[in-house]
C-alpha cells in the first residue's frame, strides 16, 4: 500500500496570481518535485541530501544560482 504525496508549494512564487512556482514531496530517501502550473505534466525526484544542498545553496546566495 503507497500513501499519497503531501505536496508544499513554494514559499517563493514570484509575482502575479502566485502560481509561477513549483512544489515539493517528501519521499522516503528522496524530494519528488512538479510544476505547480502542470502538476499533471509529471514529477522528477532527486536524494534527499542533494535537494538538501541545493536549498542551502540558495539561500547562502540570496536565491541567485
């Protein structure tokens, strides 16, 4: 039996209707992540620590990689 995703939408979604973002589900080791516009179009994962990394990263930048 699978539990279904627990889909978070981005905290940053830019201007507009607030719909330019994408959201993230945690998995069992992994981040899975869609297009919040086309939530249909499919998903990619990646490993928890890399996603991670990938945060921090941002935020060390100020969010311009």
């Amino acid at each position: 039996m699978t539990t279904p995703d627990v889909w978070k939408k981005s905290s940053y979604s830019g201007g507009g209707e607030g719909n330019a973002c994408v959201e993230v589900a945690p998995r069992r080791a992994r981040i899975a992540i869609r297009d919040s516009k086309a939530p249909s179009h499919g998903t990619f994962t990646v490993p928890a620590p890399s996603f991670a990394a990938f945060v921090y990263a941002l935020k060390r930048s100020g969010g311009l990689l």
